[in-house]
C-alpha cells in the first residue's frame, strides 16, 4: 500500500510539471518559427526590392 501511495504522489506531483514543461517548450519554439519567419519576409523583400530596381 505505501508503494501504490508514493507511486500515486510522483504522479500527481510530476505531471503538472510536465505539461508546464511542455507549453514552456512550445511557446519558446512558436516564437521561434515566428522570429525566423519575419527574418525571412524581410529578406524576401528586400530581395524584391532590389530585383525589381534593376
């Protein structure tokens, strides 16, 4: 019984400390993918700007 108590305790301990580790990992890696794609607008753009002056 003190096994199936402990066992229950980690589990009710750990997994909200998962799921903040989950969303902590897709927030940083959403902002990410929405930095580099801002980079790459930039890029195309200015790209555009200089293809099309020519």
């Amino acid at each position: 019984m003190f096994l199936g108590d402990t066992i229950y305790l980690l589990f009710a301990f750990l997994m909200p400390l998962f799921f903040a580790i989950i969303v902590f990992i897709f927030i940083r890696s959403t902002k990410k993918q929405n930095e580099a794609l801002k980079h790459r607008e930039k890029e195309m753009m200015e790209f555009h700007k200089e293809s099309s002056g020519k």
